[in-house]
C-alpha cells in the first residue's frame, strides 16, 4: 500500500472567480429553471473480496458517443450490453455490506454520450432531479443535437448567442485551461474532431482538411459576454465541449445531492468519477484505474481517496480505430490534427472539480508528462497521475494527501524515484 506522504496544492488564479459566472440580466432559459439556481469520464470490479466495492474509471460508451439518451432495450452493441451489466455489478456492490440505516437510491440512464450511474443514499425525489438534470445538460451540450447551445454557437459563428448559463460557464472553465495549458485543451479544436467522426464513421481526414482546419483552432478567438450571457466564435469555427461537459454535470449533480443532505454516494459519468463522503460503514470508496495497456476490466491499480473528491482518466484506448494497418485514437492534438503522441498511455486526475478533473486529464495526456504535470501542479484543487510509455508512475507531489493507491499483483508500472 502507497501512503499518503505529501501535501499542499498550488494556485491557477482565476478559477474560483469563474467558477462563479452568473449572467447577470438572470438568463434562465434552455435548462429546466429550476436547474439554473447552482453556481459554481465500464463500470467493473476487481475480482475477489480483496477489491470489494471497487469502481473502475474507464468509462463504458455507446458506439456513437452522440449525446442521445435511449432507453435501454434500444441500445445495440455487444459492448454496451456487458457494460450495462457491469455497471448494475457495480452499483450492486460497491456499496453493498454499507448498513440500513439509509435508504439507497440508484438511477443508470443514458446521457452525455455514455452510460450514467447514479448510487446515494438519500431521497429518492433527489435521484429523480438528478436524471432530469443529466438529460438537461445533455440536450444544452451536444454538437450534434440541432438545437443545443453549442449548435447554435457553431451556426452563428461570426456573431454573439445567447446560451444558458449551463453553457457558458462550461466554455469559460474551458477557455481558462486552454490558455493555462497553451492549447493542450482547445474546444476550437471541434472543427477537426467533427471530420475525424470517430464516434459514428471514423476515418483519417486528408491532409488538406486537416490543414484547414488547423488555420480555425484557436481558444483565443472565443469571447464571451457576461452581461448578456452570450459567445461568439470565429468565422469557419466550431465548438466541442465534449472534454468538460460530462465533468461539469458531475459536479452540478453533487453540488445538488449536497444541498439535498446527502452524506454518502457515487456518481459514474462514464468513467468521471466522483465521490461523496464515505461509505455509510465508515470505509472510503474504491476505484480501479484501467490498465492502459490491457483490456477493458484490467486495472493496474486501484485508488482510495478522501471523501467528496473526483477522479477523472483519460487514455488512448477509450476509443480507437485502425485504417491501413494503423492505429488512431480519440485524443487529437490541437497542434497537429491528429491524435497526441506524447509519452503518456493515461492520465489520471483526482481534483475537487469534475469539471477541472475533465479538462486536466485531456490536457496533461496531450502536453505528454512532464509540461503535463507542471500544469497540474499549478492547478488549485487538482492532483495528477501518469501511467509514462516507459512504465514509469509518475505524480504530482500533493497527490499522496489526497489518495492511497494499491498496485495490482503483477502490475508492470513502476513509480518514478
């Protein structure tokens, strides 16, 4: 067992101030009003009581990760059917032997583009909202809904929109670590991701599109209005939140089970994992982070951390396909055009914000370990983990204040010094 030895975070100053954007003529429109009040990534277990209630980080997709929510009799797809079987394993044990003191309420529904779930003890009223507040966030994000925020952004590019303040503050969060990051992170980058369709028709663009598309990739170009609570991109551009969309609803969700009394829970964004509290027996939740070398199931770890923190892994294996014998991931570079070639096989972030957690992950597995790290260092309320092509484990230095994490038996990472 690795002990907890360090502590401490560094600032990325700014974070706290927009974390708090409202707009201020009191925009309510899109999401359902209600939702509008809040300021502010398959599911399996390790085999054995050793790993009981154990949750695993990697997430379980939908083929066509297109932000539509489908009931689950029409989900097709012989990997979306064992996901949905683990995640049911998932919510079933990790919190089983927790006492019945408290009523456990539990909600798996499909939204942002993967398998949700939803495990709290408290009222069942507040599962209810949270799935609604799921499908509404959903419906505001997605490139490929017509009528979500980000469309209309994309449609009306050249020019101010208004969108919900859902929205806006997912975009300014985003542009903050696209600039802290140097574009490691650049939701601009939507121009290319869109002609890459690695989620409905994957295929490699040719070079002329891709170099056009390079011409468009620029954060800096986004601006924003706060008192009308409006964006406007550049001419040609086009907007992809995929990167923070499911943290932010991660993070509205507990922000909600919070203010509703809950002391004990798990969310499961597809792989964007956040805790609340403890287990009602006292014990910390546990998470298996994927091995980015093995298959789906196969941890290299598995990590405890302190109550009501997030973690949030990003690697090349979530989703991949191979043409003319080579293989392409998910992750694109906003430098290059095409899927990052750093040193890094995954990255695990473990921050106070889902939101954060989302975008950091992205961003240090593009920016490759060491510029990666640095970053997260500078990152108020956040820590970072790389799993290097090396085999090298290598952290931030406050990371062991937040977490303990257990090797698996024959695991072939090594920590770095």
């Amino acid at each position: 067992m690795i002990i907890a030895t360090a502590e401490g975070f560094c600032n990325m100053k700014g974070y706290e101030k927009n974390m708090e954007y409202r707009c201020k003529r009191g925009y309510s429109g899109g999401l359902v009003e209600k939702y509008m009040r809040i300021p502010g990534r398959g599911a399996m277990l390790e085999r054995g009581d050793r790993y009981e209630g154990v949750a695993n980080a990697s997430a379980v997709r939908c083929p066509h990760t297109c932000s539509r929510h489908m009931a689950f009799g029409n989900i097709v797809g012989k990997s979306v059917r064992r996901g949905l079987a683990a995640v049911f394993a998932f919510a079933a044990l990790v919190l089983c032997g927790c006492g019945q003191q408290q009523e456990l309420n539990e909600r798996t529904v499909y939204a942002l583009g993967t398998v949700c779930t939803i495990s709290i003890y408290g009222e069942e009223a507040l599962a209810d909202e949270a799935e609604q507040l799921l499908y509404a966030i959903d419906q505001e994000m997605s490139w490929r809904r017509a009528e979500s925020d980000i469309s209309k952004i994309n449609e009306g590019s050249g020019g101010f929109v208004e969108v919900s303040e859902d929205t806006f503050r997912v975009i300014a969060r985003a542009l903050e670590i696209g600039k802290a990051s140097g574009g490691a992170l650049d939701i601009t980058a939507g121009v290319l991701t869109r002609e890459w369709n690695i989620s409905e028709d994957p295929h490699v663009p040719d070079r002329e599109t891709i170099e056009r598309g390079l011409e468009l990739i620029d954060y800096s170009r986004v601006e924003l209005d706060e008192e009308t609570c409006s964006v406007k991109i550049g001419e040609g551009q086009f907007l992809d939140v995929g990167a923070v969309a499911k943290g932010y609803a991660a993070d509205r969700l507990t922000l909600l089970f919070r203010e509703g009394g809950v002391k004990s829970g798990l969310i499961n964004l597809g792989g964007n994992v956040c805790v609340i509290g403890k287990r009602p027996d006292g014990r910390g939740y546990r998470t298996g982070i994927r091995d980015p070398e093995k298959g789906e199931g196969e941890n290299f770890a598995v990590m405890t951390v302190k109550s009501d923190k997030t973690i949030v892994v990003s690697g090349a294996y979530e989703r991949q396909f191979t043409e003319n014998g080579v293989t392409y991931h998910h992750i694109l570079d906003p430098k290059t055009g095409y899927p990052a070639e750093s040193d890094v096989l995954s990255s695990v972030i473990v921050a106070d914000s889902s939101m954060t957690a989302d975008a950091l992950s992205t961003a240090v597995f593009v920016m490759g370990a060491d510029k990666g790290l640095a970053l997260a260092e500078q990152t108020e309320g956040a820590e970072a983990l790389v799993v290097t092509k090396s085999g090298t484990l290598r952290h931030t230095d406050g990371l062991y204040s937040e977490c303990s994490i257990e090797l698996v038996k024959g695991c072939r990472y090594v920590e770095e010094g």
